[in-house]
C-alpha cells in the first residue's frame, strides 16, 4: 500500500479556514462520534466524519445491508447479497475513505439497558434512527450523561405518496 502524504496535505483545505486551522483539525482528530442508525442520514454523516478526520466513530446499527437501500445508503451489492450488518459494511466502507478514523462497529439493538454504555466514551451521538422510541431513549441517556446530540430525520413516508403505476 502506498503510503500517503501528511495530514496536513490530506486535510489541508479544511486547515485553511480560519474557524478551523491547525488546532481545529487536532480537536477534530481527538473527538469521538457515535452514531446509532447507519441508514441514509447516518452512513453518510460517518463518511463525511471519516473523510473531515475524526479520531474515533462508534457505529451502530442493528440492521442489515438490503438491496433496497442501495439508492440512498453507503453500501454496495456485495453488502446486500451477503446481508451484511449496516454497522460491519459502514466500517468497511470507512476504512477505505480514511484508514487513520478508530472505527468500532456495535451490531445491537439500542435498548434501556445498554444505551449508557453505547454512549457514555464519546463527545457527541449522531441520532440517525427512524424511530420515536429509540430517539427518546438516545436523548435520555444524552441528557443524563450531558453528551451533545444531533439528530435528523425524515418528515414523512413518502410511500403514501406514490401513485400507482397506470
């Protein structure tokens, strides 16, 4: 394997802008993310983390890889034919953008009973789910262990909204 260029190089346009600079980029590389669901919104919100520098993401998602997510997620036909986990195939994917990002991937489902610990080594937690429970209980855990948290969602299942074919 080739051996790349300094950080400074890879990062170097990042590094340019005066909100980030050189320290910016260190506090990058020393910050932990965890993200739980590695859909849509959470597959790409690690690749754009991987690739900006973090130091450290935790992925979890209790899902696997179907060809059905193909067209808006991070995985490839590989991922889906094999059903890999939606956390094994994100880490995959992560190491071939940026191999210097820790990646730990949990396949698990997030319950009361394990979400303190999912959470409680990182800085911030990426809600990436598609579900009102589950979103409850990240923002619990957040609120309790005084993490930041970000989350997205869709507005709505726009399935409904498909008309059927003439």
């Amino acid at each position: 394997m080739q051996q790349l260029p300094s950080p400074l190089l890879r990062y170097s346009r990042q590094i340019i802008l005066k909100k980030i600079g050189p320290s910016g980029q260190r506090r990058i590389r020393e910050a932990s993310v965890a993200i739980i669901g590695c859909g849509a919104l959470g597959s790409y919100s690690a690749e754009l983390l991987a690739r900006a520098g973090i130091g450290r993401l935790k992925l979890v998602d209790r899902d696997v890889v179907e060809l059905d997510n193909l067209h808006r997620q991070l995985y490839t036909e590989k991922h889906a034919e094999w059903n890999t986990p939606k956390a094994i195939a994100c880490a995959e994917r992560l190491k071939e953008v940026n191999s210097e990002v820790e990646i730990e991937p949990l396949v698990l489902d997030v319950s009361p009973s394990n979400v303190l610990g999912i959470i409680e080594d990182v800085d911030v937690v990426l809600d990436g789910t598609d579900n009102f429970e589950t979103r409850f209980l990240i923002n619990d855990a957040c609120l309790k262990l005084e993490k930041h948290c970000v989350f997205g969602a869709c507005y709505r299942d726009l399935r409904h909204d498909i008309p059927d074919d003439p």
